[in-house]
C-alpha cells in the first residue's frame, strides 16, 4: 500500500504535536511555515496546561485530559523540557466565581480545594492544582528534532492558498492559526494580543493564576513568566512599556520577593482566538482544519491532535 503524503500548514504547537503523532503512523510528511521555532508564537507561550477559553465547548474536556496524558509521559523524559508543576488558581473576595467549569476539564485526582488557613485574607477560594508546564525553549525545539529524525521534511514557505497544495498531496492538513483568517476566509478567528514582563529565574515558587487581577506567574528555566493582557482584535506584537509595569506590580503585591529578581525583557505574541475550535474535515476535499486554539493551544494540541490522526486514518 502506498504512504499517504501529508501536507501540514503551520509550525505552531498544533501543527507539531499533529506531525507528531501522524509520524509514527508512517506517512510521509512535510510542514510548511512561515518561521519555525524559535520564531513562532508559540515559543512566546508561558504554555502551562489550564483550560483557557474553552470551557463553553464540552468537546474540549476530551481534548485537554488527551493532552494532560501526553504531557504526562512526556515529562518523564527530561530532554523534553516538560515537568509537572503545582499551580495555585485563586478567586478573591468580592467576586462572583465564574462557574468553575474548569473543573470538568480536569483529570480526576489532580486538584485539591485549600484550606482557609493556606490563603491571604484577600482570597476567597483556593486550588492546589497539578499541571504540566511545557518549556517551549526546549520543548519545541524538542519536537522539530525528533521530527527531523524521523523523515519529516520542513519547508520555510508561507502558503497563501490552500490548493497550491491539495494537488500535490493525499490530505493537507490546516493548522495556520491567525493565518487561517486569509487562508481559509474565516472572519471568526481573530487576534488576542497577550503581553508579558520577564524577570530574572528562581525554580522555588508555583504557578500562580488569579484570572480577576489578571496575573499569572509561570517560573521557567530561563525566566519568571509574569502575564498577562487579553486584548482582543489588536494586530501589533508590541509591548507597552506602562502595562508591562503594571502587570509586574500585579505580581509584586502577591509575591513581594519578586522585586529581588531583574526585569530582563518582556514579549507580546498574538493568540488566535476563534470562538469555537475548527477541528473538521472540510467535505468534497482533502483538508482537514486544525485552528481558531486561542490562548489554549498547547493544552488543547495533543487532544486535537489525535482527533486529526483519527480522521487522516479514515481518509
């Protein structure tokens, strides 16, 4: 039986972890980009797992522990620059909790609610929840790798049309993120621009996310993470040198030891936000869509993945 010939658009997360798992089916397959890691969106993700601005989309509670799982055995491999983090979700006085549907989203036994006794007197609420945090300095470099290893071909290209492909291969397959809104005239994906401060690294505190401040801080090998903005339909990935000041005193008021750590850059990267996942093969063709993952891509990719590997075996 011949191989099937893959065309995948986009060397994002979504892109990657799709190759990923179709390669060890033994297609032969090719990745198209614009830019490759270390020059992707994706390698400006603080890439946490966490259910974020999906849970009105019950499909993603599959998506997400399929991910979870992979993200699991991954960091038992420490070249993958995966490991499993507490991280500390709280909810403050005053505010109504969003519904904490989240919750659905988690595997079983991996959170905990917090005694009254382990928060500041601002925090109504507290979960002691285990993730994964993907270093995506490492982790995705990672990936190209073992790609390259095993034969997939990469090609610095951006494909402005999708039939300039669907000629050439078995089945292309979409996962052009923002690009999606020219490639496939699809006027729901949009851009959330998200900016970030960088401090200098110190590995002895948790993942830290209050989704009313908004503050998240997300300590990595080669920097503290602190986010972050949700500034949806904005085209520029710029920062702005007030917010970022902003955001890291968000995180001084919590973590007051942070002022100790320099202030080493900061990133804005654009989330391409669609306000359900297109995860599809398109009928009468080849393509199949993999986009529209928003500020969830790594913790969707591997779920959607495998939804992607499942539907190429079917073609």
């Amino acid at each position: 039986m011949n191989k099937k010939n893959i065309a995948v658009i986009g060397a994002g997360i979504s892109g990657m972890s799709t190759a990923f798992l179709l390669m060890k089916k033994d297609y032969n397959i090719t990745i198209y980009a614009r830019a490759f890691t270390p020059n992707i969106t994706s390698n400006r993700a603080a890439a946490f797992w966490f259910p974020y601005h999906i849970r009105n989309d019950k499909r993603g509670i599959s998506w997400c522990q399929t991910s979870y799982g992979y993200y699991q055995q991954l960091a038992q491999q420490p070249e993958t620059g995966i490991s499993m983090k507490q991280l500390i979700k709280v909810l403050r006085k005053g505010v109504a909790e969003e519904e904490p549907v989240w919750i659905d989203f988690m595997p079983q036994g991996s959170y905990r609610i917090m005694n009254e006794n382990e928060l500041d007197k601002a925090i109504a609420k507290g979960y002691d929840v285990k993730v994964p945090l993907m270093e995506t300095q490492i982790f995705l470099p990672y990936l190209q790798q073992q790609l390259k290893e095993s034969g997939v071909e990469f090609v610095e290209k951006e494909i402005k049309k999708i039939n300039e492909l669907t000629s050439d291969y078995d089945i292309v397959i979409n996962c052009s993120a923002l690009g999606a809104r020219e490639l496939c005239n699809d006027d729901k994906v949009i851009p959330v621009r998200g900016q970030v401060g960088l401090l200098s690294p110190r590995n002895d505190l948790p993942i830290y996310l209050d989704n009313e401040k908004p503050l998240y801080v997300v300590p990595r090998k080669d920097a503290i993470i602190v986010g972050g903005t949700y500034e949806e339909r904005v085209e520029t990935e710029t920062t702005e040198p007030s917010t970022i000041q902003q955001i890291l005193n968000n995180a001084y008021e919590v973590f007051p030891e942070l002022k100790e750590q320099e202030v080493i850059g900061s990133w804005a990267g654009l989330r391409p936000y669609r306000t359900e996942v297109r995860v599809e093969h398109e009928k009468r063709t080849n393509i199949i869509h993999n986009y529209g993952h928003g500020g969830s891509g790594f913790t969707l990719s591997f779920g959607c993945a495998e939804e992607v590997s499942e539907i190429v075996d079917k073609m």
